[in-house]
C-alpha cells in the first residue's frame, strides 16, 4: 500500500518514523508546510516533518530503497494536485498538517485518507485540541483516529485511546506523549485498512465541540482571572507563545506557576501587604519559602515558580527576586 503522509509540527514526526519502517508500507511521499522564518535570524527553516523526511531519505538511500518527494505547496491547487497524481498514492496519512483537504485533492487516494487527532472526537474538533483539554483542565484527553471527511474533523472514528492526565501537562509535554501514542496506533489501523477490514464508528454531531486557533494575544494574563485559570493557561501556552504579563512598562514572561494553598494567612518569609482576596488583582503580595512568588489573582493567589524578563535569561523565584528588589508591593499587568 502507497501511503503519502501529511504533517507539519513535531508531534507529527513519530508517526511518519513508523509509516517509513511499517512492513507491507511504501512511503510514496510526504506533504508539509512550505519554509518559514524561525529564530532570531528569521531565516527560513524547513518544517519539522520535512526534516525528519530528510533524515529518513538519508537512511533509504543507505539500504537502498527508492526515495520519495517532500512537497511544501503554499496551497492545494491544480499543481499541487497534478505533483501528487504522479505520485500515485493509495492513501492519505494526515497529522497537524494545517490545510483543509478538498474533495478534488481527495479524489487522487483510491482508498481515501486518515486523521490522527488529539482529542476523542467529537469533543474539541479544530486546530488547538490539546491546549484546549488543558484549558479547561480535563481529567481525561486522547487520541482519535478517523476518516478524512469534508466537514472539520468530523468523519467516522476508526480506533481511539484515552489518556488521564495529572493536572501538570503543558502543551509541550502532552504533545510529547500524544505523538508517541499515536505513532503506536497507526499500524494497527492501516493493517485494517489494507485488509479491507476497517469498520468506521459515526461521531455524535449534538455532542461535538470546538477550539479555536491559539494566537499571541491569548497569552496576556488577565489577572481578574482565578489563579486556576492562569496556572492552566500557563501549562497550555506552553511552549508557545507562553504567558505574559507587564511589570514596570517591562514585558514579563510567566512560566511555572501553581495554585496557592497556604491559605489565607498571606506570605510566608515576605511581607504580608493587605488580607488576600481583598488586594487589587495583579497585586505581588510577597514570597512563600516553599512555593515561590505570590500574586493575588480575581480568585485567590497564585504562586509564580519560575519567570522571565524579554531577552534576559529565564529565573527560578529565588533568582529572579535577588535581582527586583521593587517587585514586592508592584502590579503586574501595569
């Protein structure tokens, strides 16, 4: 079976390492993002996905197997489609690869496409599953992989696996884990799938929900928020764009933080400045030996672990409170 695979970011990676080592699989290509501008040279980079395709085609040339093209369209148009054609896939693998499929592109994959995604559909169908389920603080996600359909993620699910979560997952970590799982569940289903045996269960559409694109603005802290909200923001816009805040006209990045729990008592070994709870959101009310860096939130205190000033070097509490001796008794957000 001919399998083109599509895929982008690096959760995406795992999965196309098994397509290229699955018996009874052709690798016939892969489908990735054009370049793009990263780090601070702003040169353009090649995606993930495409260089991991790289490496592969390095390792096929070595055990001389035939090579397959990396095609970086900036759209799915005729020529896009005219590049896969002669390809000849049988199918489409698809992973974060961030276009929509259209039904011409379709037509070119006798035996159709898959999607893996990071959720159990159809809860939080969309582009950000992941940051969502921490967002919300799920005590459950997992992985679903379905049929490619026209509408947004909404075709049949062919397998799906949960996974608990502890309440301490970012994006990053979870991503991690999930594209493991998934490059693990992939061969079973195209085992199925070349069998002929794969059967299709159809989602509840009343029970589908959605996510939106996370951008750069979702990670200013509204500290009017609870701090259970901020803490799961943090987690969830972690790796990026990772929470910020505003001290002293200064940008500062928030980057480990917990839930408060030593109670109502105020700061341990700082300075207690006003009852918590009654102090103005964004207030640093002190330090907690233990915890860190106390700020009051809409809903009780949150305890800042770790920070970063923009382009200065990222500091534990401890570190970070040697070289801010204002920061105490400050508003952050101002």
């Amino acid at each position: 079976m001919r399998v083109m695979f599509a895929g982008s970011p690096a959760i995406a990676v795992p999965s196309l390492e098994t397509l290229s080592r699955e018996e009874g699989i052709e690798l016939s290509g892969v489908l990735t993002s054009p370049d793009s501008p990263k780090g601070r040279s702003g040169r353009p980079q090649p995606s993930e996905t495409a260089q991991a395709a790289a490496a592969i085609l390095k390792q096929f040339e070595t055990r001389g197997k035939p090579p397959f093209p990396v095609l970086k369209p900036s759209k799915l148009d005729s020529c896009a489609r005219e590049q896969v054609k002669a390809i000849k896939p049988d199918l489409l693998v698809s992973f974060a690869y961030g276009r929509f499929f259209g039904p011409k592109f379709m037509e070119l994959f006798p035996l159709g496409g898959i999607n893996i995604h990071p959720s159990l559909l159809p809860k939080y169908r969309g582009p950000a599953p992941i940051q969502a389920a921490i967002l919300n603080r799920d005590k459950v996600t997992g992985i679903s992989i379905q049929k490619l359909s026209q509408e947004m993620d909404g075709g049949d699910i062919l397998e799906s696996e949960q996974l608990k979560l502890t309440g301490e997952e970012t994006t990053g970590s979870l991503g991690g884990i999930i594209a493991e799982k998934a490059a693990q569940m992939l061969p079973g289903v195209l085992k199925k799938i070349a069998a002929g045996t794969v059967r299709g269960v159809p989602q509840d559409a009343d029970k589908a929900s959605y996510c939106s694109l996370i951008v750069a603005d979702d990670a200013i802290i509204d500290w009017k928020m609870s701090a259970s909200e901020i803490e799961a923001r943090v987690r969830a816009l972690d790796p990026w764009p990772l929470c910020r805040t505003i001290h002293n006209g200064r940008e500062l990045l928030i980057l480990k933080t917990s839930v408060y729990k030593g109670g109502s008592g105020g700061a341990k070994g700082g300075q207690r400045l006003e009852k918590p709870g009654l102090a103005k959101p964004g207030l640093v009310l002190g330090i907690d030996k233990q915890d860190g860096i106390l700020v009051q939130t809409g809903e009780g205190i949150l305890a800042v672990e770790k920070l970063q000033y923009q382009a200065k070097k990222a500091l534990f509490w401890r570190d970070f409170m040697n070289g801010a001796r204002d920061f105490t008794g400050s508003i952050l957000g101002n």
